[in-house]
C-alpha cells in the first residue's frame, strides 16, 4: 500500500501551519521562490514516474518469486520489524553512495538545492532518480520480502523524513540517539565543513554512528542550507540535470582520455585537472552567505502564488486522469505542466529570458485548448490561461522596474 498518496493532504496543512508558526514566532524560514520552486520540483518528480517506463517493479517480481532466500509473512509483526531495518540500512547506503559518487549525486542533488530549510524542501525531489535508484533496494527482495510490504514500508519511510526537515524543532534528547531527527537531518542539508556528507540515515541514526558518518548539530556552528557550488536558477528542469550537463562537458573537455572516462564514476566533486584549472568553479563564501533570488514585493509574490495555484489546478486535474490517458496525451500534458513550472521559476528569479518563456508558454498552452482533445474543458482551461497571463504581466512588469532601477543605480555608480 502507498501511503504517500494519503499523506498529500497532510502535507500541504503542514506547510501552511508551518508557514503561519514561523510568522507568529517572528522566524518565517520560507521564501516564495524557494518554496515553489521546490514544489514544482515535487510535480516533476510525480511527472516523471508516469511518463517514464520503470523496469524496476519487473526485477523485483522476478528476484522474489525465483531467488529470494527467505519469504517474509505480512502476518508477523517481528517479519515487520525485520524488513524494515534490511529497507533502512539499504537507503543508507543508497544516500552515502548518493553523496560520494557523482553519477548518483546528479539525481540526489535536486533534494539539497534548497537554501532554505522547511516542509516544502521534503517535497523538492528527484525527477531522474527512477532511473537507478531502485537498484540499490534489489537486496531486500533477495531477503524475500514481497512487493507489499516493501511498497508499504517504503513510502511510510518517505512520510517519517518529511517531518524531520524543519527549522523549529529543536534536539530531542535521547531521540537523538537512535533516530533520524530535525536536528541530525539539518546538520546533514548544511554545506558548513563539519556537517558535509554526514548523517545519511533515513530513519535510525544508528547506521552513521556505527559507520562514522555521524555529525551533531552544533549551535556554534549553525547549518548554511544549500550546495557549495550554487545553482542559481529557479529552473527545475536545469535543477535535474545541470551536475550531468557539468559531466558531459568535462569529459569533452579534458585532453586526458583516461579521465573523459573517470568523469563518470569518480568521487562528488572530482574534476579533471585540466578542466578545473580552465574552467573553475565559484564556491559559496560561507563568510558572507547570501541566497540566491531577488525579494519579491507584494505584488509581485501575489502574482506568482497565483500563478502556482493555477498550475496546482492543472496538475489535480490531470493527476487523477492520467492512467487512461493515451501516451501521447499524457506525455503532452506532462510537457506543458513542466513548461509551467520552468516559466513561473524564471519570472521568480533572475534570468532575462523570463518574457520569451512565458510567451511559449502562453501560446502552446492556447493551441493546446483550441486544437487538444475534445474532453479539455475549455472554458475554464481559457479561463484560468487568461489568469495566468494577468499574473504574468503583475509579475514581468515589477521585474522590469526593479531592473531598470538596478541599471540606473549601476550607472549613477560608476
């Protein structure tokens, strides 16, 4: 059973009273940049689930049913206790191998874009991960344990982290021992030296003490959200591709033909020499850290959760549809959600090329209406496309101004 799809409702309430709480408390730990961006990144990720072909449900069919050592009974309780340290201990390994290796750390990366810390990053994740990650769970069907319990076990795994990324949850005392918590999982999300690839557990901490990847929280030290090579983009599909696209590019880069090939399986981080010598990297300067984006004005902030809602809309109504979809049609109607998405993340931050998006956008999104299938409802599909067109122009109108002001303080500066 998949309890993430039960779990939705629960989360956006806890956004939103997360958001309130630190709005009370005077420490608001959410920008709207940030937070949609990471939202747009969780529909990507759902996106991604149906358009691509997973062959993972097939291996796991056939390691259960011809070379499974042992058959779990969904009727023991100890069975379920079992299973779910052999499920824990291999998303450990699964997330350091994630953070060491750079292959891998392309897909993970998406998750630690964020430099903000709160419920909306739990949702930011991968939307090329299907691809590979289910390999590293083969060894629980080889323990035998069948295809219910792991899905039921997996995504209940998936509902116990999203709590623990919050900023208002302080240590917990002897939890923290044993348990993935928000204080272990902040220092595990912070770029700061002390805290890089440390606390990988999912849910027992137990895996990083006995392996010596355990880091404490430290006050005097407070976490620095975000990577050491910033993104700097509100692009959610650059967000799941941009460490592949550093990789390709090194490797033709580099006149070493052995490191065109080390490229691929070398440690996070690695680079030929070469290549790092011509085309270096700018690091995070933790002194004086500042995130990335500029500060939207009220107005400006009104248009783009409008215009998230309306992409929100879309994506509810299609959600439920999908599997009865033709492929063609799903696969269209995938393309122009994320289209959505990557125009809302360049009126958010930025890019200059944030008018020509959304004027693809718009039109794609009208012919789409006019000449798509006769079950679209068209008048609301027009209706809420003219919204967003009025949202846009709030949107694109302030981001001009602030431009313009920027240009003249530039001039009158120098």
């Amino acid at each position: 059973m998949d309890i993430v799809a039960y779990a939705v409702p629960f989360f956006l309430l806890s956004i939103v009273l997360e958001l309130g709480w630190g709005f009370i408390r005077k420490n608001n730990t959410y920008r709207i940049n940030d937070s949609i961006n990471s939202l747009s990144m969780g529909m990507i990720s759902t996106l991604s689930k149906l358009v691509f072909i997973n062959v993972s449900g097939y291996v796991f069919y056939q390691i259960e049913h011809n070379w499974a050592i042992f058959h779990f009974q969904q009727s023991s309780v100890l069975h379920w206790v079992a299973a779910l340290l052999i499920y824990d201990i291999c998303y450990y390994w699964f997330h350091r191998i994630s953070h060491e290796r750079q292959f891998f750390w392309g897909a993970h990366v998406a998750h630690h874009q964020s430099e903000d810390y709160n419920l909306s990053t739990a949702l930011r994740q991968t939307g090329t991960g299907l691809f590979f990650t289910w390999v590293f769970y083969i060894p629980c069907f080889f323990f035998g344990i069948p295809l219910y319990m792991y899905v039921t076990i997996a995504s209940g795994h998936l509902v116990y982290q999203f709590w623990i990324h919050t900023q208002h949850i302080p240590k917990l005392g002897f939890f923290e021992w044993f348990m993935i918590t928000p204080s272990n999982h902040r220092a595990h999300h912070a770029q700061n030296a002390q805290y890089v690839d440390k606390n990988y557990g999912g849910l027992l901490v137990i895996w990083d003490r006995l392996f010596g990847t355990y880091a404490e929280e430290d006050e005097s030290d407070p976490p620095i959200y975000g990577l050491r090579t910033p993104l700097n983009s509100w692009n959610p599909v650059w967000a799941n591709i941009h460490i592949y696209v550093g990789m390709v590019q090194d490797a033709f880069r580099t006149k070493s033909k052995s490191d065109r090939f080390r490229v691929l399986w070398s440690r996070n981080g690695w680079r030929p020499a070469d290549v790092a010598e011509q085309f270096p990297r700018q690091k995070t300067n933790l002194d004086n850290f500042q995130p990335y984006g500029p500060k939207l004005d009220k107005a400006a902030g009104v248009a783009v959760l409008g215009h998230y809602f309306i992409l929100l809309s879309y994506f509810m109504w299609f959600s439920p549809m999908a599997q009865s979809m033709t492929y063609s049609l799903l696969c269209s109607h995938a393309l122009l959600l994320v289209l959505y998405a990557v125009a809302i993340g360049s009126i958010t931050g930025t890019k200059t090329y944030a008018t020509k998006i959304e004027i693809v956008r718009v039109v794609l999104m009208t012919a789409f209406v006019i000449f798509g299938p006769a079950e679209l409802p068209i008048y609301s599909a027009s209706g809420l496309i003219a919204l967003s067109v009025l949202f846009s122009c709030m949107a694109l109108l302030r981001k001009a101004g602030r431009s313009e002001v920027l240009s003249t303080q530039d001039v009158s500066a120098q």
